[in-house]
C-alpha cells in the first residue's frame, strides 16, 4: 500500500489525541496502515520536522495541536509547510 504523509496525520488524527496528551506506537500505526514501519517513521520525522506530529523520549507518537487545526481546514488542495530549524527559524 502507498502511504502518504497525509495518510499518516490522518490516522494520527484519529488515533492520538494533542490535548490528552495520548500517543501511539509506530508499530500500531504501520499495523492500521499496512505500511513497513521505516517507510512510516520517514513520514513520521517529516511531520515532526514541520511540528506536525511529536515523538515523546519513549518512542511514542502523537499529532500536534496543529496538525489537528491543519486537517480540519479540510482542503484537498496541496499544502506546502515549511520545515522549523533548531532555534524556531524555517529552514530555507
């Protein structure tokens, strides 16, 4: 099955909560995906890198406040988001 990072926040959205702070692992999530585990934990670090989704120091992951709000704009349209650097600067 293609995965796509869309794909991967959507079932973060569902299975996670931000607020409640409720995680998953990545194993579960490539479980309910059908996809190998490295191909999610590349999408995984994207997000992450576009603070998207977080990783908690037990493995753990979770979407983000805004990678709720960005899923509910609810467009099908192509979203570009620029990955945060270290420090809070976009990397260009």
């Amino acid at each position: 099955m293609c995965v796509t990072r869309r794909t991967v926040l959507e079932k973060l959205a569902g299975s996670t909560d931000a607020e409640r702070r409720e995680t998953t692992t990545v194993d579960a999530l490539a479980s309910a995906l059908g996809a190998k585990e490295r191909t999610l934990q590349e999408h995984i670090d994207a997000l992450v890198a576009c603070e998207l989704a977080y990783v908690n120091a037990d493995g753990h992951v979770r979407i983000t406040i805004t990678g709720e709000e960005l899923l509910a704009l609810d467009t099908d349209d192509l979203i570009i988001v620029n990955p945060v650097g270290r420090g809070g600067d976009t990397d260009a």
